[in-house]
C-alpha cells in the first residue's frame, strides 16, 4: 500500500480504507471484531467512497456468517489472501458501479486449506529499526479443543530455509540485530519439508548469520520440543 502511494493515519474521520485485520482464538474476540464493525459502520454510512475491508482469521472460519452480519463491508480477505489486497483495492476502486463491486468482492472468499501459498519476497513494514519479526511456519496440526487457529489458519507448512536465512542476513544489512522467528508452532518447523530439516537445524543457521545479536522465537508447542532442541538453545550463542 506504501508503494502505491497510501500512507498510514491515525484519524478515521482523513481515512480513505479502512482494514480490520481480524484474530479469531477465542470467542471473546469475536463479540470485539462485530463491535468495532457497528463503529465503522456509522462511519462509512457519513462517508459512501469510504472502502472498509475485513481480514484475517474471523473470515477465513466465518465468511457465510461475516457477510450477513456485515453486509456493507466492500471485501473480505482470508488468512491466505492477504497478498492480493492491492489487487483487490484496485478492482474495487476502478469500479464505478460501487454496490455491484462490493457484491462481487465479498463473496471472493478464498478458505486455507484451498490456498497454501506463502508468498516470498513482500515488500514489509517495520516498526522498529533494530528488531523484526521473521515468519517461519504457519498454520497448526494440534487441534486443541479451545483453538481455533488449525481452521483459519490451516495446516503447517513451513517456509523454505534458504528464504528464511535470506530474509534475515537482509535485516542484518539493514542494521538489524535481533530477529524472533514467528510461527503458530515453531517446534514444527520442517516436518512438512523433504529431507531431515527442523527446527534446531534453522537455529543453527540463523544462528551463523553475521551482525545479529539475538534469536528468539515465539511460539512453541511442547509436544514438539526435542532433546536436539534443547541442546542447541543451551549452546547457541545468539538464541
């Protein structure tokens, strides 16, 4: 969006798109996301041109019930989508017959387990010039009974390592010294992968990277959690 010439703002009132990028773990969120939607709502009814979007894990479980309840949103962008959003606001904005756009848009609903595409090389936004957030997995096979991230966000699938390593040895080019390799369950990493790669074989990796100081991770299953594991965060430097 950067690249396109938008720029971020803090006032709803100058806001030409607005995008709420939805978590959905827990119930309690849910009744949050409906809420904050009404607020909007009253906004977009003062302001027609407004585009208000909906993303995240509460449209890849819940489409059929967002779009009832919600029925003026102009799109809505699953867990696996979120790459296509340019795209997206481009078609809507091209379009002059705007209730026939928003039609089209919203039942563009893309599930997770149809789309397992992680995309490489986006452009990012970071809020701090020291420390990043690098993803490694996504999605979880636990099922846990209180969770709701196995169906919005899918099964695991694991970033390649040389793009990971990539992405990190180009932060440290950047000044970065920290970086906190990001999953659902990190401790999984690469059982997806061909050959024998997993998690504290990335540590290990990561760990060789020049100008980083610190490795962190976030977050980890314990049902996952090897002895290898283990050894290696006692013996690597950084992490």
């Amino acid at each position: 969006l950067n690249n396109s010439g938008y720029h971020l703002t803090n006032n709803l009132e100058e806001a030409k798109i607005i995008i709420l990028n939805t978590c959905y773990v827990r119930e309690k969120v849910k009744h949050k996301i409906y809420s904050k939607l009404g607020e909007l709502r009253k906004l977009k009814e003062e302001k027609p041109d407004l585009i208000l979007g909906l993303s995240g894990c509460l449209v890849q479980r819940e489409p059929e019930e967002v779009l009832q309840r919600a029925p003026y949103l102009d799109f809505i962008l699953g867990t696996s989508n979120f790459y296509q959003l340019p795209e997206v606001l481009e078609e809507i904005s091209g379009n002059d017959n705007r209730e026939k756009q928003v039609k089209k848009r919203c039942t563009r609903v893309v599930r997770a387990e149809k789309n397992r595409i992680i995309p490489e090389n986006l452009p990012k936004r970071r809020k701090s010039r020291f420390t990043a957030y690098v993803p490694v997995i996504r999605g979880c096979n636990n099922f846990c009974s209180y969770c709701n991230v196995p169906y919005v966000r899918g099964r695991e699938r694991s970033r390649l390592p040389d793009d990971i390593v990539k992405e990190v040895e180009e932060l440290s080019r950047q000044g970065y010294k920290e970086v906190t390799l990001l999953g659902q369950n990190v401790n999984s990493y690469g059982k997806d992968l061909s050959g024998d790669q997993d998690f504290a074989d990335l540590l290990i990796q990561v760990n060789r990277v020049k100008g980083i100081r610190r490795i962190r991770f976030i977050t980890s299953h314990p049902k996952d959690l090897s002895d290898k594991l283990i050894d290696q965060m006692a013996h690597l430097d950084k992490v």
